[in-house]
C-alpha cells in the first residue's frame, strides 16, 4: 500500500503563532478575570507577547506564505455561501476548491479577521487602561482621566466579545472534527494535511524562515518601543 | 366586593386609626420626621459631597501610584512610610465620605453602598485594617512583609470597588 501523500499546508511560523497565541491569549484571560494583583504583573507580559504577535501576523498577512496571507483566504461572501451550502454534500472533496479549501475555509477566513481585530482592539486598549489601584498600561499617559475610563471599560467589553468568539471558533472546530470528519487539529501541529486525490498536484506550503524571524524581529522591536521607549 | 379596597373604607380605616394614636406615637413621629430632616441638611449638598469624595479617593489613589513606583522602580524607598501613613490616614476618613444621597452627577457610588450598609461598613473597615497592616510593614522595612500588605491593602481597594463603584 502506498502511503498517502501529506502536503504542507501551514508554514511552521504560521503554526507557531497560533500556538503561541492560544498559550498567551490563555494567560491573559486567565490572570485579567482572576483579578489578583501578582498576577496583573503577567498579565502585562503577556498582553505584550499577544501584541508582538498580532503586529507580525498582520505582516505575516500580506507577505507571508501562500495559506497564511489574507489575500488568500478573505473571499466574496457568495463564496462563503456556496460553501456552507456545500457542507451538507457528503462528496464535497471532489468538488473544486471554492467548496473543498486547503488553508481557511470562506467562512473561517472572516472568523480569523474578526479574531485579530478582536484581539487587537483587547491589546491596544490594555495598553491605556488602569485598575486605578496598581496596574496601569503603558500608555495611560497619553490619554485623559475619562479617556483611560472609557478605554477600560472597551477592554472588558472587548474581552467579553473575545470570550464568545473562541467559544464559537472552538464549536467550528468541533464540528469539523467530529461532524464533517475533516481533521484540522493535527494539521495546525505538523503542518501536514492528507489532501483528497485530485489536489495530489499541490506543492508544499514554503516556510520562508528567514522572512519570518525578520518579521518577528521587528514585531518585538515596535512592542518594545511601546512599553518601554514610549512609557512617559 | 369592593369592600376591603374602596375608598371610603381606607378613610375609615384611617379615622380609626388616628383615634386610636397615642401620645407616644405622635411623639416617635416627630422625631423621626426631625432626624430625616437632619441627614437631609447634613447632605444638602450633594453635589460637593460627591467631588469631595472623588478629592479623597484621587488623593488615596495618588499614594498608590507613588507606592507602585516605589516598589516596582526602586526609587524614593525612604517615603514609603509617609505614603502608608498618609494612606491609613485617608482611610480612616473613608466612612465619612458617603452621606446619602451623595451619588449624583458624575459620581460613580453607587446606590448598593447605601443599600447594604453592613457589607459597605465591612469593605471600609477592610480598607482601614488593611492600611494600618501596611504601615506597620512599611514600618518594619522586612521587603517579604511590605509586599504582602500591599497585596491586602490593594485587595481591599479592589473589594470595594467591585461591589460598590461602577463600573468602567
Ligand atoms: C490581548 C490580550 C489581552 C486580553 C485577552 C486581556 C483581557 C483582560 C481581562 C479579561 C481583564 C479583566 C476584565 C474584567 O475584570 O472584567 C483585563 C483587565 C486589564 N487588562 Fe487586559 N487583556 C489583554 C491585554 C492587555 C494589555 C496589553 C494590557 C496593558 C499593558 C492590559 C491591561 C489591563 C488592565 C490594566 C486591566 C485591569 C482593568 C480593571 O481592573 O478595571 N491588558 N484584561
């Protein structure tokens, strides 16, 4: 028996910063809704690292590799029609790729807009925000008293709004892997994807590791410039 | 039917009363009506009450800020303990700060402070306990101590404020 051919479809910054992202993004929400006062301090870190790595997937994005680019994987909402629509078709793996896609699928592709707006709005806020006791971001200067207020009160309201998305992104992906049978799981890990027949012609997904540690390089640079150059 | 609920019965129900009102009576309602007089001229002006209490808080919070400077930066160690002074200070001043009816304009009190007096009396008791515990840790110079009253004392601001201040 010949072993089925796997196709790189996730580039390893890509899956990295995913990863990264659930492990951070945890944190956060771990140490902002648990409230105690050492754990603010991580929560501050933390919040950083989710900072770094948004501003590198929005390069990521544009100059990426082929899965991970917006480009690709943002599609005219008749699309996204065409796909759930297609869902309940138990041969949809033959079906061309509008209905069978290889990085996100139509409607994943906004769920993945939405999330880093999302989460940029969360991290951007966080950085003018106070506890008025001990913890104040970075840029709290910046702003009034009732601006920093307001910009608080949008980092709650934002978290809340996260909440529900990742509850609803981690739904999809239970649906896909139980209900449609469409392992997606093990692909963000290795990278790998078993591809149905008729995609034995796609090539690997390229890594480009050299443009993604310049990337995050300067993803963790601008950060840095923020908290600590820009800090009063 | 309409027997218990109309209106000529309440009136007689009334007339039967008053007849039946004692001296004592007449005399608890004269106090009470006195007394609710004077907490409303005690917070006559709510509107000062309310940017008096923002003055103090701001002042508390203002000490915050220097002791989280103090701690996380390492300057200024030597004013640590005028600052927890100044804090247990201010926090004795917090019962008085709440006179009803205080929580108008842009006042973020809310009405739970009046409501639940008991569990209010509690946070600023807490508030107090803990400002004395930081002082004398302040005191003591043991850094392992200082961090573990701050971390009480910064637990009891954010007591309060959960249960008692509006949100952001
Ligand atoms: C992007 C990831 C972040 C997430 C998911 C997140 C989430 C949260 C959550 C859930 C809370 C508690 C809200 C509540 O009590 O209802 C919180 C509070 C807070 N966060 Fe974040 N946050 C993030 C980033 C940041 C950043 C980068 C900063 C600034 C450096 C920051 C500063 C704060 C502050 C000061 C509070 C306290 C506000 C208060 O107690 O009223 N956060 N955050």
């Amino acid at each position: 028996m010949v072993k089925p051919k796997m196709t790189v479809i996730w580039d390893l910054a890509t899956r990295l910063f995913h990863w990264s992202l659930v492990i951070l993004v945890s944190t956060c929400l771990y140490t902002g809704l648990s409230g105690g006062l050492d754990e603010m301090d991580l929560h501050m870190v933390s919040g950083y690292g989710v900072l770094a790595l948004l501003i590198f997937r929005l390069m990521w994005g544009f100059i990426g590799s082929k899965h991970a680019r917006f480009l690709s994987f943002i599609v005219s909402p008749h699309r996204v029609w065409q796909y759930l629509r297609s869902l309940g078709n138990p041969s949809r793996h033959k079906q061309p790729e509008a209905e069978y896609p290889l990085g996100h699928n139509p409607l994943g592709g906004y769920a993945i807009v939405a999330m880093i707006f999302l989460l940029l709005s969360q991290a951007v806020t966080g950085l003018f925000a106070s506890d008025d006791i001990f913890i104040e971001g970075p840029l709290i200067h910046l702003v009034s008293y009732e601006q920093s207020r307001t910009l608080t009160g949008l980092h709650h309201l934002s978290s809340k709004l996260l909440m529900g998305l990742i509850a609803l992104h981690l739904l999809a992906v239970a649906v896909h892997e139980i209900l449609l049978k469409d392992r997606i799981v093990w692909p963000m890990i290795t990278g790998r994807k078993q591809l149905p027949e008729k995609f034995a012609t796609v090539t690997d997904t390229q890594h480009k590791p050299l443009m993604a540690i310049v990337l995050f390089t300067t993803a963790s640079l601008s950060v840095y410039v923020i908290v600590d150059v820009l800090w009063w | 039917m309409t027997y218990p609920f109309s209106p000529e019965w309440k009136l007689i129900h009334f007339f039967g009363a008053m007849s039946r009102v004692t001296t004592m009576k007449v005399i608890r309602l004269m106090t009470s009506l006195l007394l609710g007089s004077a907490v409303l001229i005690a917070s006559a002006n709510p509107e000062g009450e309310a940017r008096y209490r923002q003055g103090v808080m701001t002042s508390v919070g203002g000490h915050m800020t220097a002791i989280s400077m103090i701690m996380r930066q390492g300057i200024h160690r030597d004013s640590l303990k005028f600052h927890a002074d100044a804090l247990a200070a201010l926090a004795k001043k917090s019962q008085s700060i709440y006179p009803e009816g205080s929580n108008v304009g842009r006042s973020e009190a809310l009405p739970a402070i009046w409501e639940k007096p008991d569990a209010f009396r509690k946070a600023t008791q807490r508030f107090i306990d803990a400002s004395e515990a930081f002082a004398e840790a302040a005191d003591s110079g043991d850094q392992g101590a200082v961090g573990q009253a701050l971390r009480g004392l910064g637990g009891s601001c954010k007591g309060c404020h959960d249960d008692f201040r509006a949100k952001s």
